[in-house]
C-alpha cells in the first residue's frame, strides 16, 4: 500500500514539472532593444525654461482647398461644322489639307458655274424692272390724282413695285449667301465665280472634294472644327459636387507639360451622376488653339469654395513612425502628445480635421520637436 502511494506522488511530481515547462515555453519572451515612447513628457524646471515653448488654442479659419480632377479636350456638336455648296458648279480652287488651321471669312473654295452668271443677270434685270415699275407708279399716281386714270391701273403699277421688290430682295440675297456683294454689283463687275469661306476660326478636319470636282447644292465640301467649340471635360466625382460653382476658375496641364498651365473656368455642370459616381463639368478655357486636339487628355487644379476648419501652425505638426502628432498642454510643464489628422495647407497653417480632440486645449506651437525628442530620449 505504501509503494503505491510512493509512486502516485512520483507521478504528480512528473505531472507538476511538466506543466511548469510547458507555461514556461508559452511565455513570450520581451522583445530585446525595443522602444517604448511614453504619451506624456514632464520637463523639470530648468528644462522647461531652456526649450522656450510657446502654446495657442486652435484658431477657426476660412480654408481655401483645390480640387484636382482630370479629363480631355472635347469639342460641343454645335462647333462640328460641316460647309456645302450652297449652288452647283465645278471646284475652281481648294488649297486644303486636313489639319490645316483656317480664320472666319478665310477663302476655302471657288466654284464657278454658268447659274452663276445666271443668278447675277437675273439679279440686274430685276433692279432695272424695279426702277421702271417706280416710275410707272410715280405716274399713275400723279394721273389719278387728277383722275385721268382709274384706280384699277394705278393698283396695278403699285402692285407691279411690290412683285419688283420681292424678287429683288431674294436674289439678293441669294448673291449674298454665294459672296456677291448685291449692293456693288453691276454689269461691268460681274463674275463667273462664287467662293465659299470659314464661318469659323478652326481646323480642317476632312476635305471631301478636289479640283475639278462637279459638286451639287448641298454637296458636303469638307469638315471642321471651330475654335469656339473647343472645351475641357472633366469627371467630378460626387464628394467634390458642394464645392464646385459656375463661373470657378482652374489651372490646367499636360502630363508632358506640367509646367504649362492653361487657365480657364467652369462653364456648366451636368446635374446627373453616372453609373460611375460622377458627372462631366464642362470647362472653358483661355487662348484657345490649335495644340488643344479633341481627345488630348488634361489635368486640372480647381479653388474650390472655401470652408471654416480649425487650424494650428506648420510648426506645431510634429510627423513620427508614419503618423503625425501635436503636443497638448495637460497641466503646468507637462504635455500630452496626441494624433492628429491633418487636411489643406491654408498659408502656413494645417487644418486638423480631428479638431474635437485639441479644439480645447493649448498646443504647443513652437518648440514642439524638442519636447519629441526629450520623450524619445525617456523611452530609451
């Protein structure tokens, strides 16, 4: 009975030390050479007096921010333009390529056709019909008045002056839209001749005829794109939607230019976000040419609206193993460090957009490093 006992405490014995190793081994043991940084620095008097702090409450402000956004050069359809023949005749003269950059009232083609000569004759004759007609009427009316004609002829004559002038006025204008100044024209001046030209300060972007060419009224000429057409698309997403307005001025670049900024402003903004999340704003910009090709991709900085934040000065932000820090004032020589998020740079001084954390307390705007590094020096 005696050896039984014996060797049930002999295995308790065995059972008890294994157990102890087995904690032992789970113990982790404390890392060697590791830094623990205290939240909270105390500075004796003689310290306090040589690092030569200075604290201020957080200030309220109007922070300007800039909104970055991009997109590209598109042209609006109203400045797709696409120039016809407003008569037929043979292509007399084209100087074209596309690519080619054109003024308004530039010269881009000459036709010539017999209806030409047709439509100036016409023109002519109907003036002289007109000046006869007037005369006429000047008599029947100088007749009437002494009744020695009826009224029915002098109704005539007057009705006579008015056909007249109707024809009159749509020939003229049908010299008008073909570049005949009807006002100058005379038999002496006439021409064999119509030219056609730029509605519109442009670059050609297609040319559908050649010398030669017979072309029918209405035949498409060539196509282009007017400056004034020409706009900066960007893609704004719906966070940035509050802060942007009609009339905003931006900054735009190249990637291959940075250094070149264009300036212009917003012109309008759809109101209907995508499936994507955002909405195009349409941009004008400044000093339009030729070096804005459809499709080029830009990036744009836009001052967007400003808003109160509470800020603290650059000097204060102290930034520490990847995150950033200020040092509040928690009594008398002693200073609490606590995390901060920061937003926009408004002239030297950084929003802190966890404000409710310090909005209360002083912070330590100047000699804030030398406080770090006292807490770095206790830590180790």
């Amino acid at each position: 009975m005696q050896k039984i006992h014996i060797k049930i405490l002999i295995l308790f014995l065995l059972l008890t030390l294994m157990l102890g190793c087995k904690q032992k081994e789970e113990t982790p043991a404390a890392p060697t050479g590791a830094t623990v940084i205290p939240s909270v620095v105390q500075l004796t008097e003689a310290q306090f007096g040589n690092a030569n702090l200075q604290v201020s409450l957080p200030e309220k402000v109007k922070i300007g921010h800039v909104i970055a956004l991009n997109g590209k050069i598109e042209t609006m359809p109203e400045n797709t333009i696409t120039v016809s023949s407003p008569m037929a005749g043979f292509v007399k003269q084209l100087k074209l390529i596309p690519g080619m950059m054109v003024s308004k009232g530039q010269v881009l083609v000459r036709l010539e056709d017999k209806e030409i000569i047709q439509l100036q004759q016409d023109y002519l004759s109907a003036k002289n019909v007109l000046a006869y007609a007037k005369l006429d009427l000047e008599r029947q009316t100088e007749l009437a008045k002494n009744q020695a004609a009826s009224d029915k002829v002098w109704q005539l004559a007057e009705e006579k002056v008015r056909q007249s002038q109707i024809l009159v006025k749509s020939l003229a204008e049908k010299l008008r839209l073909i570049r005949i100044n009807p006002m100058t024209l005379t038999s002496e001046n006439m021409t064999t001749q119509m030219v056609i030209t730029a509605p519109a300060s442009g670059t050609i972007t297609e040319v559908s005829v050649n010398s030669g060419k017979y072309v029918q009224t209405g035949d498409d000429l060539l196509k282009m794109i007017g400056f004034d057409g020409i706009r900066l698309v960007l893609k704004a997403f719906e966070k940035d939607l509050p802060f942007l307005k009609k009339g905003q001025k931006l900054s735009a670049y190249s990637n291959t230019q940075p250094e070149k900024n264009n300036i212009g402003k917003i012109e309008y903004i759809v109101q209907n976000i995508g499936q994507e999340g955002y909405t195009d704003i349409i941009c004008t910009l400044e000093n339009v040419s030729d070096k804005f090709i459809p499709g080029t991709y830009l990036n744009a900085n836009i001052e967007a609206q400003s808003q109160e934040g509470w800020t603290v000065p650059e000097e204060a932000v102290l930034h520490f193993e990847g995150k950033e820090y200020v040092f509040t004032e928690k009594e008398k020589r002693t200073y609490d460090m606590v995390e901060v998020k920061t937003g926009q740079n408004e002239k030297g001084n950084i929003q802190i957009l966890n404000h409710q954390d310090i909005k209360e307390r002083k912070v330590v705007v100047k000699g804030a490093y030398t406080l770090l590094m006292k807490m770095k020096n206790v830590g180790e």
